[in-house]
C-alpha cells in the first residue's frame, strides 16, 4: 500500500480514536503538518500522492508516528507541538505551565478595554507562562510591569516567551519574579535569570500598583481528579489547585494585596464559572468597591473585577 498525506492521516485519527481523544482528527492533523512541516494548501493540494521514500520523509513519519503514540496518552497537543496561540501571539509552552486558554483572553481584553494604558504599573499574579502580562505589554501602553510566580519552571518559560516577543526597552518594562504572591516583593531570592539589584528589590517592597491582574488556582482540590487526563495528568498541579472550596488565591489577593494598591486602583481576577458570586463577597468583605463579575463569550462568569479605595 502506498503511502501519501492522507493514509497517515487516517493512521493517526483511527489510533487517537481509538485512544480517546476527544478531535482525533484536528489533533492528528495538527500533528502530520507539524511533523511534514508543512502547511493546509499543500497538505490539500498533494494529500494523495505517494510519498517518495527517502531518509527525510522516513524520519518525518517516524515523527509524526511518535507524536501520535504521546497524543494517545492523552499529553496535551500544545505540550506536543510547543506552542499555544494566545491573543494572536504565539506563546511557548511546557509541562511545567497552565496552557494559556480562550477563558483567559476575556480577562486581557476587559483590562486593555477599560485600561488601555497610562503608564500605569501593573502586577500579575501566578503568571506562570507569562501570557498575561506579557500580551499587555505589546497591546498596552503601560509601565513598568512586575509578573510573580512560585514555580522557578514555569518563570524560565515566560522569560523565554519574554524574549520571543518583546524587543528592546519592551523586554525591561515586564520583571517576572519568584516568590509566593507579595513575598516575591520582598527582598527575598528572585528568578536567577533576571535578578534585580538589592535597591530595586527593596524599592518593589514599597511599590504601589495601578492594576492587579491574576488567573490563579481556582479548581477545587476534589474536583481536579475527574478533570479530563490533559489537564488532570499532565498541566501543573500547583496551577490548578485552589484548596477545599477553590477560593484560597482570591482571599489571599483580597487580604494581602491591599497595601500594594493605590488609591483607586482596579483588579481584575479570572474566576471559575460557579465562583462569581463566592468571589463577589470575598472581595466586598475585603473592602473593595464597584464589584462586578463579567462573563465570557459562552455567557459563564468569568472575570472578577474591582476598585480598590480607602
């Protein structure tokens, strides 16, 4: 039997089916051009014809073999190929990050709308692979922007994203940080890989910020073992835990964050679709004002939003 495009294609989606995965077919597809490093027109225009063999195209279909054989063990697509799309920009990704999603473009998009950008400063919270505040650094006109994580993994990819899309003065306005939420703005050990001098540190310590943005852990502790095995098995656990109820992150922000914000400031918080009202209260307990929750293009609760004032 010859071999062209397509009879690995349909090699690749009857072993994904058989596997379960949910777009046996998107997902083998995503792979093969992957693999053949090719592109939709040329898989269309030459899928039928038989493939030459040569040393090339049999290292390219024992790739491509290979990346269907990870698919099946249900390892995330994006883990496989590397790279996630996000906002229009491509993001680099690993085991060690929270894929970046649709849900959490609403969040970027709502900021960029009602803050498109004064110089104000803005701090992401558990930026894991930067997406956040680094998609609001080329589409905003921002300050200075500080992006903490706890997972010394998950910054090395958002400093590689960091140098993959964002060129000179760009690449100094967003510092990601190590530490537990607002001890990173201690002086404490920061990301070896961008270390700031002792004085900026301790001067992030009295550092007050115009925006807090955040997707933190949200998931119920009980719920995470009967997510779907991509997310369950293989995206970080430390991104998706929220505690008992999934609410921990949004009262630790609530209760640690106010002396960080400034008179007037605003924060936008991601929030599970059931969450809406739970974070509501938490942050009105807290002291915050104009509380709103927005929905997403699906119409679920999706963005937590709020003004901090004294």
């Amino acid at each position: 039997m010859k071999q062209t495009l397509q009879t690995l294609l349909t090699y690749g989606r009857e072993q994904l089916k058989r596997r379960g995965s949910p777009e046996p077919e998107l997902d083998a597809k995503y792979l093969l051009l992957e693999a053949f490093r090719t592109d939709m027109v040329h898989f269309l225009m030459n899928r039928s014809r038989e493939l030459p063999q040569n040393p090339e195209i049999e290292e390219m279909t024992a790739r491509y073999r290979g990346m269907i054989a990870q698919r099946g063990k249900r390892i995330p697509l994006q883990q496989i190929l590397g790279t996630q799309e996000f906002m229009g920009f491509t993001f680099y990704v690993s085991r060690h990050v929270l894929i970046p999603r649709q849900d959490t473009e609403t969040l970027v998009e709502l900021v960029l709308k009602e803050h498109p950008g004064n110089n104000e400063a803005v701090l992401d919270l558990c930026t894991g692979s930067g997406c956040i505040a680094l998609s609001l650094a080329i589409m905003g006109k921002y300050g200075k922007i500080h992006a903490i994580d706890l997972s010394k993994e998950a910054l090395k990819v958002a400093e590689k994203n960091k140098k993959q899309l964002l060129y000179g003065e760009m690449q100094e306005k967003v510092v990601f940080l190590e530490g537990d939420l607002f001890a990173a703005l201690g002086i404490n050990d920061s990301h070896e890989d961008d270390v700031p001098p002792v004085a900026e540190k301790a001067k992030l310590h009295e550092t007050k910020y115009d925006l807090f943005v955040s997707n933190p852990p949200y998931i119920p502790t009980d719920v995470i073992e009967g997510l779907e095995p991509e997310v369950r098995d293989y995206e970080p656990r430390m991104a998706l835990d929220g505690s008992e109820d999934g609410l921990l992150f949004y009262r630790r922000i609530a209760a640690e964050g106010r002396p960080y914000l400034k008179d007037g400031a605003s924060v936008y918080l991601e929030i599970g679709h059931d969450q809406g009202e739970a974070v509501k209260e938490i942050l009105e307990e807290a002291g915050f004002t104009k509380v709103r929750i927005i929905k997403d293009t699906a119409g679920k609760d999706r963005v937590a939003a709020a003004v901090w004032k004294k």
